[in-house]
C-alpha cells in the first residue's frame, strides 16, 4: 500500500425513529413545544447530516454503513427521500457508500421505487458480495458485506466472509451480534475469535447501539454505537469512527460526535440538603453546569435524587416532585436554539440514619447492614444472590438482561436502602 486512506463506517442511524411519550410538553408556550417536538422529529436526520458532513470535511475515501439504516423493514417515504438526499451529496463529492441492512430494515420489508446515485451499492440480502474502493484507477481497499433477507437472522453470516488473496485492505461489513452479548438480540451471532482468524483488516459492526471496540489492531473489530441515541439508556455521544489507514495499512480509530440530541442522566445527592429552596438552587447548578459541558446541543435529562437526608419525607409528598419540574423546565427550554428538558425526576432518596450505631448494636438492622456490606465483596454470599436473580432474568427474556456488577451494585443498595426503612419505621427515624 503505497499511501494511506481514509474511511467512516457508521451503523444503526434508525432514521425516523417515532418519538412517544411527551404529553407533559403542554406545561410550556407553543413555540417552545414545538421547537422540542422538531428537534426530536430531525434528530435522526440531523446525525445522518453530521456523518456526511464528516466524510465531506474529512476527505474519506467511502463510507460504510453497517445496517438498520431504517427503523423499520416497511421504510416510510419521508425516511427513504432524506437517505437519497444525503446520497447525493455524497455523490457530488465522489465518496462511495456501502450500505449493508440489518435486522431492522431487512430486505422482507416494504421499500419505495426511487432512483439511488450510482456512488452507492446495497449488499445483496443472503450472500457475501465484495465492491473494489478505488482511487486514481488503483485498488485501495476491498469491502465484502451482505444484507438481512428477514428480520430474524440465526445463521452466522460471519462464517460465509472469505478474504480474496489479491485484496489489498479488506473490510467487512455485518450487522451482528458478537460473543452472545444479552443487550441485544442473537441475531448473526458469532465469536470474536472467529473474526480475528478470518483474515480481514477491519470488522465494521453495527446492531450493538454503544460504541465498543472489541479490538484494535490484527484486525479492528469495531461497534460505532447509535448516531444519535433515542431513549433513556441511550445516553452520552452518539458517534461514527472514522478510520484513518496509513501507508502501511494499519488502522487508526478517531470516534467523532454526530448527534443532535443527547440524552444525559443526573444523579443528585442530598445528603447535605436540608431545604427545598437549597434543593432548587442544587439543582439548578447541575443543570447549568451541565448545558455548559454540552454547549450548543439540546440535551434530554432525566435527574434523580438519592442518598439519605432531612428532605426524604418532604420529596415523598404529593405534587413535590411536579412541583419542581414545572418551575424549573421553562427555565431551561425555549421557542429557539438548543434545549435542556427534564425528562423526568425520579425520587430514590431514604431517611437519615446512624449506621455506626446500627452496626454496633445487636439487631437485625446490623445483621442486614452485614449481609450487605458481605455482598459487595466477591465470593459466596453474591455468587448466591446472582444465582437467586437469574431466574427471574430468563423469565424476562431478552427485554431484560443480567445485570452486570454496576447494576448489581446498584439493585443491592436500593434494597438495603428499603429494607432499612421497613425494619426501623419511620418513627425511629425522624
């Protein structure tokens, strides 16, 4: 490989993804409902700008897009125009796309008759297919892929990718998941060791909506995340990689920020908040510092309050918690420009208590703060409590995955936290 190049790949853009659940926007004007409403209806549009405008200012030498283009097989009209418009401006700038399709907008699906730009090539549902990158009449790079002829796809379609002798960089494009990961449905499933023996350069993923990289070099086997991220646990940047190929042919990995709308969560102590005017004015600092952090893009935050303090009974009455959403979301929402609007406010705070002294005493309280504290540690006490939650996790399904350590963490704070509440009453605490 004589000089370097350049490439973005890009997964999961979900265009036109519907928005539910905002009635509560009625508490503000019209103008400013409808300025949210419209940068949650363009949100998914806006990030497939960002990417283009990426490849543009960037020079990429082509862009990949690892499946679910569309959030649905039966593609709505208005999805499918902007796709085509964004196409063409790849078109004028000479950068080839290759578009592979998921299990979201798989080929058994409802499509429009519109003409594509000739810079693009859809992967043939069902079987590999390879398309030549060149540059000045010379091959720099070879990218194989294939689409979802149905949305449920149990085959591992990594196992059908052969690397050609003569291809000088090699990317695959599939829409998979790796490792058997519960987050997602085991749709093309496959090993990450089988990918690292197929002798490709660079594995462009999608269908995982974080971004992970599984690997960085020998080869690169790489999950760019959402674009732009469309619920709650979609949270932080939504992101495409762009991969920089140097002369040598090894890949360089940059993630760059693509999303319009971020969704962040808040978590608020008040532990030291003894007031509800201190609580607003808290409050109002995080949210303040936070659209500093973010400048120049609308942000949808969803806070929590926790920890154990004096106003724990207060936040528990009726209207408190509407209370604080209706002053504070016109405050931070307006008829123009760039948003923050509080999502919900949910209340996970306990009343103050002495744990010294609990522990200290002879009490069933000291026994439970024991076990707690013993399930935090490795060994046999959590080993047994994952063991006693897993059930009730297969239950659910895929809807519901194991929780890994943080969230175990978590699901054991909270019910110490409500245990203690039942044993001690509220009498003993206040």
């Amino acid at each position: 490989m004589e000089t370097g190049f350049s490439f973005i790949h890009a997964a999961d853009l979900h265009l036109d993804s519907p928005w539910r659940g905002f009635a509560d926007l009625e508490q503000v004007d019209g103008d400013t409902r409808e300025n949210i409403l419209r940068q949650l209806r363009e949100c998914t549009f806006a990030a497939l700008d960002n990417i283009v405008n990426a490849c543009v200012t960037r020079r990429a030498d082509f862009l990949v897009l690892a499946g679910d283009i569309y959030d649905l097989a039966d593609r709505g009209l208005r999805a499918q125009l902007r796709f085509q418009k964004a196409l063409e401006r790849l078109a004028e700038a000479d950068v080839p796309v290759f578009v592979a399709h998921g299990n979201h907008d798989h080929h058994g699906g409802q499509q429009a008759d519109l003409g594509w730009p000739a810079n693009t090539h859809y992967f043939a549902p069902g079987e590999v297919e390879s398309r030549p990158v060149l540059r000045r009449g010379r091959e720099i790079a070879r990218v194989y892929g294939i689409s979802y002829p149905r949305r449920e796809v149990k085959e591992n379609y990594a196992a059908r990718f052969k690397r050609e002798p003569d291809a000088p960089f090699a990317v695959a494009v599939l829409h998979c998941n790796v490792g058997g990961g519960a987050e997602h449905a085991d749709y093309a499933p496959c090993t990450l060791e089988e990918l690292i023996r197929s002798g490709f350069d660079y594995w462009a993923l999608g269908h995982v909506h974080r971004r992970v990289v599984l690997r960085e070099q020998g080869p690169c086997v790489v999950y760019p995340g959402v674009p732009q991220g469309r619920h709650p646990r979609e949270t932080g940047p939504g992101c495409c990689c762009l991969v920089r190929v140097g002369p040598g042919g090894e890949p360089g990995l940059e993630f760059l920020e693509t999303d319009a709308v971020r969704w962040e969560q808040v978590r608020v102590s008040v532990e030291d908040t003894a007031t509800e005017q201190q609580l607003l004015e808290q409050l109002r600092s995080g949210l303040d510092r936070l659209r500093r952090e973010h400048a120049g893009r609308s942000l949808m935050v969803r806070l929590e309050l926790a920890g154990r303090g004096p106003l724990h009974r207060r936040l528990r009455q009726p209207g408190i918690v509407a209370g604080l959403l209706e002053e504070l979301r016109p405050e931070y929402a307006g008829p123009a420009g760039p948003f923050l609007w509080l999502e919900s406010l949910r209340v996970a705070t306990a009343a103050p208590v002495d744990r010294a002294a609990l522990e200290r005493e002879a009490a069933l309280p000291a026994d439970l703060l024991a076990i707690a504290r013993e399930a935090r540690r490795p060994g046999v006490m959590r080993d047994r409590l994952l063991q006693y939650l897993a059930p009730l996790y297969e239950k659910a399904g895929r809807q519901l995955p194991p929780p890994g350590d943080a969230e175990f963490d978590e699901l054991l704070s909270a019910a110490e936290e409500t245990a203690l509440d039942l044993l001690l009453g509220e009498d003993e605490r206040r």
